[in-house]
C-alpha cells in the first residue's frame, strides 16, 4: 500500500489524550447532522493549538485539511459535506485505516486500467486522503486533466480511499451508480481506486 496513503491518518494511539479530547469535539459538532462555518472556524482553532503538543498526525492532517476548507474565508456546502464525512470516519475508530477501500467491496474496474490524464475528464466523489476534491481536481488540471461533472464525456470516475462496501447507502454511492448505468450503456468510464489514481498524478507513491 502506497506509503503516502499511511501519512494521512495514521496509526493513532486512541489513549492519546489529544485524540480523545478530539473525539469529543467531533461528536459535538456532528450532534445537529451537519457542520457550518462557526463550527469549521473553532475545529481549526482548537487543532491549531493543539499541533504543536502532539506527534500524532491525525491532527496535523485535519488541520490540513480544514485550513484547506477555510482558506477563501467561506465553507461552501460541498466543503461542509465532506468535513463532516471526514469527521464521521474518524469518530468511527478507523485509526487503522480500516475503511480503506477493497476492490472486492466496491464496483472498481479490476484490473486497473492506466490513466491518462492529459486531455481526460475526471470526476471525484467521496472522501480523499490526498486531499479535498479541490485539491484533486488540481491535480489533474495540472497534468492537463479536467475537472468536470460525471456524465458522458467522463473518463474517469474516482473513488476517495475512504470509502467502504457500504456505498450503496452512502451519498457518493449515487456517482457509482450514476457511472455504472453509463458503462451499461456503452460509456467507456472507468471507475477507479483513489491510490491506483494517485500512483499517475503523484509519480513514485
């Protein structure tokens, strides 16, 4: 497994106060269903303070990741969404990354297909640990890529590694399903992993 994959959130020590405390912050911020601009502003404040008291990288990467949502002063809503999803996945308890993807759980084309970027179309949809959507869909535009909305003119649909078997209930599953009737229709999207995709746009991971 792809070393940058383990960097992201890794193997966190539960009894690591830090952790707990944040464990208890999340499920407050989750209580209502949602998380707004406020709640996004205090999270980053508390990780900031926090970053500096503790080698666990859970919450170097979280900081990360929410300075990323609030660098434009303005959590938009897909923003929101997939902070929320973050914080989900990690109050399950998946320090181990136990909900890495499995090729054998999810509707990916095995075997893996090699990507070409240049001049094709990707869509991203779930959770990811190279970063946010944003940061994906520049990574791809900088290899000549596009970023666009799945539909027919789609090469590539990708899964964020923090998905499971159980996308059929989870709100990125309606994009797989989506992709799946047009590959039925004769569409050639291909539906692939996020570390098979990362392994083109981030050689050498």
């Amino acid at each position: 497994m792809s070393e940058y994959l383990y960097r992201a959130f890794d193997r966190a020590r539960i009894d690591d106060r830090q952790v707990n405390e944040l464990l208890g912050i999340a499920h407050g911020l989750m209580a209502d269903g949602k998380i707004d601009q406020v709640e996004a502003e205090y999270l980053r404040k508390w990780l900031t303070n926090n970053v500096s008291l503790t080698e666990n990288p859970i919450i170097g990467t979280l900081l990360s990741r929410v300075s990323a949502f609030l660098s434009d002063g303005v959590l938009d809503q897909d923003e929101a969404l997939e902070l929320f999803d973050t914080l989900r996945r990690f109050t399950g308890g998946q320090s181990h990354l136990d909900g890495l993807q499995k090729s054998s759980e999810l509707p990916i084309d095995y075997p893996p297909p090699v990507i070409q970027v240049d001049r094709s179309a990707f869509c991203f949809t779930g959770t990811f640990a190279f970063g946010s959507r944003k940061d994906c869909a520049a990574a791809v535009e900088r290899l000549g890529g596009i970023h666009a909305p799945l539909n027919k003119g789609t090469r590539y649909l990708v899964i964020g590694v923090y998905a499971t078997g159980s996308w059929a209930h989870s709100s990125f599953g309606r994009k797989i399903e989506k992709a799946l009737r047009l590959k039925e229709t004769g569409v050639p999207i291909a539906i692939v992993g996020e570390e098979h995709w990362a392994m083109h746009v981030r050689p050498g991971v």
